[in-house]
C-alpha cells in the first residue's frame, strides 16, 4: 500500500515575502530625544505643545522641626497602627484624625505632635504650612516582672518598652500651589481659608473663585478638570509622533504653573512693598514741612 503524501498548505500572511514588526512608542527622556524624534533643526522652533517644560524640576529643601520620646511603655506595633493614619497629613487633618481615635497610642501621637509644633513655631515656622514629614516608632529595652501565682509558682511578664519621633515640615509655597492646583487642599487648611474670608467680609465673587479651596465639591471639580488637561496634552504629543507618560506630562504643567505664580507673588510683593516705603516717606515729609 502506498502512502500519499499530504501537503500542507500555509495561510497567506505566513508567506516568505511578508514580514510582521512590532513597533513599541518610545518615551521621550530627554529634548534631545525629542528632536531626533521630530526632525528639528536648531534653528527652527521645537513644534511640541507648551506644557513641556524641562530642567525646572528642584528639589526643596523645606525646613523641618521634630519631637520624640522614649520609654513609652506602649507595644511598638500598636504604636504603628495609628501612625499610619497620620503619615503625609497636614497638622491640622492630624490632630482631628487623632481626637477620633479612642486608643491609648492616639493620646501618646497627639501630645507629641503638639510638642513638635511647639518647636517649630518657636525656629520661627509657619504652623498653617507644617505636614507630618515621617513618623518613626521603634522597640525599646523590654522590661521584666515576676507573675506570682497559686501553689508557689510564678512566672515572667514581659513589658514591652517603645520610642517615638515624630518630624514636620514647613513646605514651600510652591509645593502648596501645586496641591491646590490639583484639588488635594487640606481639610484643615480650606477652614483657615473659610475664617479669613469670613473675617475679611469677602464678596460672592472671592468666594466663588476660591471655592476650589473651601469645598469638597470644588476639589473634586479641579481634580477631574485637571486630569482632563492632562490627557489633552498626551494626545497632542500623540499626533505630533512623540507620546509621553503622563507622570512627565503632570509634572512638566505644575512645574510651569507653580514657577510662573511664584514670580509674580515675589512681584507683587516687592510691588506692595515700595508702595508701603513711599506713603511712609510721603507723610514723613508731610509732618517735617508742618514743623518748619
């Protein structure tokens, strides 16, 4: 019996003469980068949109104040637990957090961080700017106790024994516009805003403009207009060939907004400042040529 010998036909798109590649879009790092990628020569103007801003980008060095103590006789892991709810919050936001809490840990963090405050404002911080930079609890010497019990046995009781540090920072105006920006405000901080304005008599105009301060509505609004933006911008860098992550594409807009703010309150300020030295001189002269 012979065999027949079954051919197997391939598809068309396994043929010898079509070749399959993936392309995967690279993430511009550097401007460079960005101009090999669009073809730009160094005398035309870099077609990208205005949101790319880089080298701006500085680390602060904010100030920092902190308080600790040792020989809590507390365990550390129970220390730990409130801790965390207090990690990264503005002062204001802490304290509340802690007077809510019904532990004996939430008395020990809310003494010691009434302390630190204490120490900051005594270097001369701001405590409307002050954030809970870092919470440390670590394990002390552990302590033992004889447990008498019946029948003349005993045992050992173990006494655990912790430390706490506990650091704040003053940020930078900058770093604060740029919270503010994004709808992340501190609870804490909208009130502060909400008794100025109150106190000040401000007009419905002011309080419209600064209601994504004050409220929750408000916040919210900015944070979704914000993430709006931001995938606007990735699809203009799409079009233009060159896509970039959208951490990059955040950090380049609040950089340039935050930058240019920042100037123009310095300007203001200097603005106001010479305005105040010149009435001063203006009625120092007054009054001299009333003596004459």
């Amino acid at each position: 019996m012979q065999r027949q010998a079954v051919l197997f036909q391939r598809p068309a798109f396994f043929s010898t003469g079509m070749q399959i590649k993936i392309n995967r879009n690279p993430i511009v790092n550097d401007l460079d980068l960005l101009k090999s990628k669009l073809n730009i020569s160094e005398e035309a103007p870099i077609p990208v949109p205005e949101c790319f801003y880089p080298n701006t980008v500085e680390k602060i060095e904010n100030k920092t104040c902190k308080a600790q103590r040792t020989g809590i006789r507390h365990s550390v892991y129970k220390l730990v637990q409130v801790g965390h709810t207090i990690h990264g919050k503005h002062i204001y936001d802490a304290q509340t957090t802690l007077g809510h809490i019904d532990k004996k840990a939430a008395d020990i963090f809310l003494k010691l961080l009434n302390s630190a405050r204490k120490n900051g404002v005594d270097q001369g911080l701001q405590q409307d700017k002050m954030f809970v930079k870092e919470v440390i609890c670590g394990k002390g010497l552990m302590m033992k106790q004889l447990d008498i019990k019946a029948r003349g046995r005993m045992g050992i009781i173990r006494v655990p024994k912790s430390s706490v540090r506990i650091v704040l920072e003053e940020k930078h105006p900058k770093e604060l516009y740029k919270l503010m920006l994004t709808g992340k405000c501190p609870i804490g901080l909208a009130e502060v805003f909400k008794t100025m304005m109150h106190q000040s008599g401000s007009d419905y105009g002011v309080v419209r403009a600064n209601a994504h301060l004050t409220t929750s509505k408000g916040r919210y609004y900015r944070r979704t207009q914000f993430k709006r933006l931001v995938q606007l911008v990735e699809k203009e860098y799409q079009r233009s060939g060159t896509p970039i992550a959208k951490s990059k594409i955040e950090r380049h807009i609040l950089e340039k907004t935050a930058n240019e703010w920042y100037e123009n309150s310095l300007r203001k300020k200097e603005v106001l400042a010479y305005s105040r030295r010149s009435n001063r001189q203006a009625m120092f002269d007054k009054s001299y040529e009333k003596k004459l």
